[in-house]
C-alpha cells in the first residue's frame, strides 16, 4: 500500500513542480519547487506539510476529466495517513483507530467510566470535591503512566519520521518558527490571506482555520488549567476543590468552552466537505476523534457545573473514561497530526534557514 500511495504521490508532485500555478498557496508548493526529483522521505515531507485545504485541488486545470487527474489533497491526506501507521510505534496499534475510530472510543469511554465508577466504591476516609469520590493517589496512579506512555510512542514515532525526511539539525529560531505558524494556522490562510476552500469550493473563508485555533487554544488552556493546578498541590500544599478565580479554573473554564466550540465546528465542517478530497477511508476515526475532543471538554464543563451535588458521583467516572481514552489513543489517532504537522514545519523553516 505504501509504495502504491508513493508512486501516485510522486507522479502528481511531478507534474505539479512542472507548472508551478499553485506556487504561493501554502507550505507544500515551495518546499515542493525546491526539488527536481522526489524521494520517499520527500513526498512524506510534502504530505506532512499539507493541512488538506483543498485550495489548490479547485485552481488546478488539470484535475479529472483530464487526462492527468490530478487531486493532490487526497494523494497526500492518503500517504500522511499511511506515514503515521508507518512510523507509529508499536506498530501494531497503529491501524485500529482507522478501522473502528468510533466504536473504539466509545467502547473504551464506557469501559472505563466503568472501572472508575467502581474505583468509587474505595472512597477514600476524607476529601473534598472530586477527592471525596477517588483519591488523588490513586487519579496520580492512572493518569500519570497514561501521560507518560503515550508521549514515548510519540517521540519514538517522530525519531522514525525524522530519520526518514532526512531531518537537519535545528536550532531554537526553527522551532520558534514552527510554532508561530502551527499558532496562527498560516496554512490554512491560503495564498492570499483569504482563507481555503475546504468546505465550499467557490468559497472562501477562515471557518477551518479558526475552528482548529479554537480547539489548539482550548487544549493548551486546559493543559495549563492541569499544570497550575498541579503547581498548587505539589509546590503551595493547595489541594483542590479550587475557587472560581483560581488559577486552575481561570484556565480549565475557557479552555472547555474553547475545546467544545472548536471541535463542534471542526465536525459540522467535516459534514460539508467532499470527502474524495481526503483520506476517505480515515474519514470515520477522524469525525471519531474530534468528538472525543468535545467529549472532554463538555464533560468537563459539566462536572464544574454539577460541583456540590450528588451527579458529580456519575459525571466525575465519565469525564476521567473521556481523558484517559484521549491519551491512551494519542499515538494512534488524529492526535498525532499536531504532533508530525509541528515536526514537519520545524523541518521546514530549517531548510529554509540554511538555504
């Protein structure tokens, strides 16, 4: 399958650095232009760099009926799907989420909501808030490996994707500049600043770039939310429940609302969009993972929400089975797109540094 998505990436790439009309559309036609001939790790470079808007698919003149058929988003959104089973480790999780992406994340969302809903029944002898239904003991002793685990499988898969993009060495100001263009999705802007076409082909428009900055914005807040809280137990000996202008939920509050705006909206989007110009096959782990993003931030809200009444006792299990599914399937999932789209785009601005 690998070499079949290779062959037909490198055919279309051919043809694409022989015209040259999409030159200023994103990331990929620059990085493209540089080449004269395509190696394995620089079409895998080129589908990494791509973030499927679809533009350059509706300016293109040779796209079906004629004879070339190009559709280079659905040639890279196919080969960046298969580059990411292709290096994920352990390689043999790496197809699961494609095949089932629903039933899996539901499945494991109640399985777990489960095994926490009996965990309840050790209360612990004391404690406040959440902590009067599970110890913070033991919520460490869960979420800790879980956090851990998933973060090795991607460092391990990214060392994979780097050795085969031939990645340079990189200095500090590369990765500042991966980061101010994953921050203000530059690639979803299109070529001109008025946004892509990836729901709407005589449309354009920013819906996907800030629904993506909504959801981005929301986890790195919720993120933060976890960490001061974090800082506040282990540094202050200031154990939770915390007020609403603490810090925690100053964060944790707005990051939910983000998270839950942007993956609705990522979703409804999704719905609108032709499927034939991405990675068909993905397209259910893909819906399934974006609503397991709402899952965690609406589970989320509403535990805040129903702090100090007896439905915390059920929402609590539900919303730590949302989490830790979210972390577990990080490698294997979606999830992993930030994590080789920011690799990809740090790759990027070193090669133009040097030149």
């Amino acid at each position: 399958m690998q070499t079949d998505l290779l062959t037909e990436a490198r055919r279309q790439a051919e043809i694409c650095n022989a015209c040259r009309y999409c030159e200023g559309y994103c990331s990929v036609f620059p990085a493209l232009h540089r080449e004269r001939a395509f190696s394995d790790g620089d079409l895998t470079q080129l589908a990494n760099l791509c973030h499927n808007c679809r533009g350059c698919y509706y300016a293109c003149q040779y796209t079906a009926p004629h004879e070339f058929d190009l559709n280079l988003p659905k040639a890279l959104a196919e080969l960046r799907q298969d580059s990411w089973k292709d290096h994920a480790w352990p390689r043999g999780f790496a197809h699961l989420f494609d095949r089932s992406g629903g039933a899996i994340a539901i499945g494991l969302v109640l399985g777990f909501a489960l095994l926490f809903a009996a965990a309840q029944l050790l209360q612990p002898a004391s404690g406040d808030g959440f902590y009067a239904y599970m110890s913070h003991t033991l919520m460490v002793a869960i979420f800790a490996p879980a956090f851990v685990l998933p973060l090795l499988a991607l460092a391990v898969s990214l060392r994979r994707y780097w050795r085969t993009v031939d990645g340079p060495r990189v200095a500090l100001a590369d990765i500042g500049a991966a980061m101010r263009s994953a921050g203000q999705m530059k690639n979803l802007a299109g070529g001109h600043g008025d946004g892509c076409n990836f729901e709407d082909e005589d449309r354009f428009t920013h819906a996907r770039r800030h629904a993506h900055q909504a959801v981005l914005f929301g986890f790195l807040l919720c993120f933060a939310s976890t960490s001061s809280g974090t800082v506040l137990h282990y540094l202050f000996a200031l154990e939770a429940p915390y007020a609403w202008y603490s810090l925690p939920k100053l964060l944790g509050v707005p990051g939910g609302v983000l998270l839950c705006i942007g993956s609705a909206w990522l979703a409804w989007l999704k719905t609108k969009a032709d499927p034939n110009l991405g990675a068909a096959d993905a397209w259910g782990g893909e819906m399934a993972f974006v609503l397991l993003l709402f899952a965690v931030g609406f589970t989320g809200l509403a535990l805040y929400a129903l702090t100090g009444t007896g439905a915390v006792g059920w929402m609590l299990p539900l919303h730590l089975g949302a989490v830790l599914t979210l972390f577990l399937l990080t490698p294997y999932s979606k999830m992993a797109h930030g994590f080789y789209r920011m690799t990809a785009l740090t790759k990027e601005a070193a090669t133009q540094a040097r030149g």
